[in-house]
C-alpha cells in the first residue's frame, strides 16, 4: 500500500516573504533566464563592437562624400561629424551607467538590461533621424554601424520572444506581489494606529462620565436659578425707574416757563429730564429740592404765567412728600445687587464653558479612540484576508505551501 507524503509548510515571516517569493519566482523561470541571459551577453558584446566603431569613427579625419549633399558645405558637414559623434558617446555612455540598476529578482535585473539596450537603440535611430546628412555623407563607415545596429535589434527581438514564454509566471509574481504591497500597507496601518491608540492613554469611566454630567447639570440649574433673580432684579428696576420718571414728568412744561421766566443759572429741566443719573446725588437732590420749592412759590406768586398753575403747585407738593431721596436709595441698591447676580452668572458660565471644553476634547479623544480602533479591526480583516490569498497563489504558482508567520497580534 502507497502512503501520500506529507506536504511541508514552509513556515515565512513576512519580513521574509518578499524575498522568498522573489527566490521562487527566479528558480521557476531560472532555465530560460539563462537562456535569456546568454543572449544579453551577446547583446553586449554587440553593444561593444559598436562603441568602438563609434568611437573609431569619431577620432578618424575622414573626408565626406558630398555627391548627394551638394547644398551642404564640407566644412559643415565635419563640423556636424563632430556634433553627431558627441551625441553617440552620450547615448552609449548613458546606457553603460543604466545596465547594472539593482532589482529585487534576476528576470527584473535582466529585463532592466534589456530596456536599456531598447531605449539606447531608440535614441541612435532618433539621433540618425536628426543627424541624415552625416549617414549620406559618410555613408561607408555607417554601413558597419548598420549592420552592428541590426544584430542587436535582432538579438533584442529574440529576447523579447523569450521573456514572453514566461508572461504567465510574470503575472502570478505580480499578483503576489501586490496582495503582499497590500498586506504591508496594512500592517504599517496597524502599527500607526496602535501608537496612536497608546498615545491617546484614556478609558471610559462611567463614574467619571457620570460625575462631569452632575457637574454640569447643577451648574445649569444655578445658572437658571441666578436668571430668574435677574430677570425679576431688572423688572423692579424697570418698573422704579418708570415710576421715578413718572412722579416728575407732569412737571416738564412749568418747568421749562419758571427756568425761561426767573433766568436762574440751576434748571429744573435739566433735572427732570435725566432725574436717574443727576438725583442720584444727595447733593444735587438737595439742590433740586430747593429749587422745586422756589419753583412752586414763583408759580404761585405769578399764576398768570402758568395755565393750571394750582396744579403745578400741586404736583410739585407731591413730589417733595414723594420721597425720591429712599426710591433713588433703593433703585441703587437694586442695581447693585443685579451686578452682583450678572458677576455671578458671568463666572458660571466660564466654569460650564471649561468643563463642557473638556467634556468635547475628552469625547474627541473617545471618538478617535473609536476611529483607531476601527481602522485596526479594518487592518487586521484585511491582513487575514492577503495572508490567505498569498498562500493560495503562491501554491497555484510554485506548488509550495507557506504558512505567513510574526504578524502583528490579533492577526496569527
């Protein structure tokens, strides 16, 4: 009876796996990049045979054949020999410093090289292009650089139908390679959002929560309660106000007749007219109480002056016995106490301001918390998911079996 052997499991880590993918890649298609190989070296060989006829051909004082370029002149013609010969050595000399580039597996090592000799042959046929006077002109020595030119474009088609004999195996590695790009991108996600995660170094606290919530709740609640006090402070003043301004109004229009009849420097209009601020005053309520008096007995002594004059008499009477002196005491008072609540309700505010602050920068911090958290459950989802797509395709392509190992926690 036959027993199956055992599959092995190359156990990688995925630092390692790039480059044990890069290994496999190369021994899969190792055979013909030694074909391949051989053929560049060829190429190279043929690549230098033309720099010496490039170089032969520029130190040579060779005399242009002007049959075919008698609108041109001989001398410049040479001239352009020299023009042309300096542009040839740039092309050469710039593909010898692009033909050893580094590259992760030998197929790209050797395709680089290969594309360097494309792109040299490119730019002599551009240059050619430029330069058709100097390929008529010294059209015997250009005959060996067409043919060196034809052996390497040979060589590099030849090439080029070999490297497409591996076009599936490039298409697997490169597959590979961007499930394992994309592995990567994601734990290097993962990284970043664990030290973002760490540095943010909060947990939730119902407790705290709870306190920061009372906090604010009863703030409010005093806040509102200040509100109140202050709503009603400034209806009282308002209404004291009215009442002061009412007690001297009816006084206005006999008042501006006894100002403009007895010439005196005090005007009682000027009282009546701003009582809260000028009676205030204890001093210039005396005053104003003094000339009221004068006011009603000038009234009295000249009723032909004023119409109504008893009830100007009158008025003033009740305006003596109104007692502005207290109304004026007790609006200042009122006042000083509204300042106090507004000082009060200032100051509340400020402190729900702060703490409701921290409250948002701690919620961020949560939110961001959240985000982090997020963004690694999305990473290591995605890891798991590349993990087992490189392990498929890399048994699909090499028949080998790898298990992916060291990856970040939560992922193995």
């Amino acid at each position: 009876m036959f027993f199956k052997k055992p599959d092995i499991i190359k156990q990688v880590p995925f630092t390692e796996l790039a480059r044990y993918t890069d290994s496999m890649f190369d021994s899969k298609i190792s055979k013909v990049m030694d074909s391949v190989e051989r053929s560049v070296s060829s190429l190279s060989e043929e690549a230098a045979r033309f720099a010496e006829l490039s170089e032969k051909f520029s130190s040579a004082d060779l005399e242009p054949d002007m049959e075919y370029i008698e609108h041109m002149s001989e001398g410049f013609i040479k001239s352009q020999k020299a023009t042309y010969s300096k542009s040839l050595y740039s092309i050469l000399t710039e593909r010898a410093g692009s033909i050893d580039a580094p590259a992760d597996t030998r197929y790209e090592r050797i395709k680089l090289k290969k594309e360097s000799y494309e792109y040299m042959l490119q730019e002599i046929l551009k240059l050619n292009s430029k330069f058709s006077m100097i390929l008529v002109g010294y059209s015997k020595q250009m005959d060996a650089f067409k043919r060196e030119f034809s052996k390497m474009d040979k060589i590099l088609k030849g090439i080029n139908d070999q490297m497409k004999g591996v076009s599936e195996e490039v298409d697997a590695y490169n597959r590979i390679n961007e499930e394992i790009a994309r592995m990567m991108a994601n734990i290097e996600s993962i990284n970043e959002a664990s030290s973002r995660k760490s540095g943010l170094k909060i947990d939730r606290n119902e407790k705290e929560d709870e306190k920061l919530r009372n906090a604010i709740s009863s703030i409010e609640s005093e806040r509102s309660s200040y509100e109140s006090k202050m709503h009603s402070l400034e209806d009282e003043e308002k209404a004291m106000r009215h009442r002061i301004v009412s007690i001297l109004q009816p006084l206005s229009r006999a008042s501006r007749i006894y100002d403009h009849e007895s010439k005196r420097k005090v005007h009682i209009t000027e009282f009546i007219g701003d009582p809260i601020h000028l009676l205030a005053n204890t001093d210039n309520y005396n005053v104003f109480e003094a000339e009221l008096r004068k006011m009603r007995e000038y009234i009295l002594s000249n009723s032909s002056k004023f119409k109504g004059h008893e009830s100007d008499a009158s008025q003033i009477s009740d305006v003596l016995s109104s007692d502005i002196p207290s109304m004026m005491a007790k609006l200042q008072h009122v006042e000083t106490e509204a300042n106090a609540i507004k000082e009060r309700i200032a100051g509340l505010s400020s402190k729900l301001h702060e703490i409701e602050r921290e409250k948002d920068k701690t919620e961020e911090r949560f939110g961001e918390l959240a985000d982090q958290e997020e963004r690694l459950r999305k990473s290591y989802a995605s890891i798991i998911d590349s993990k087992s797509k490189i392990e498929r395709l890399c048994f699909e392509a090499y028949k080998s079996r790898l298990s992916i190992t060291d990856l970040p926690d939560q992922v193995q």
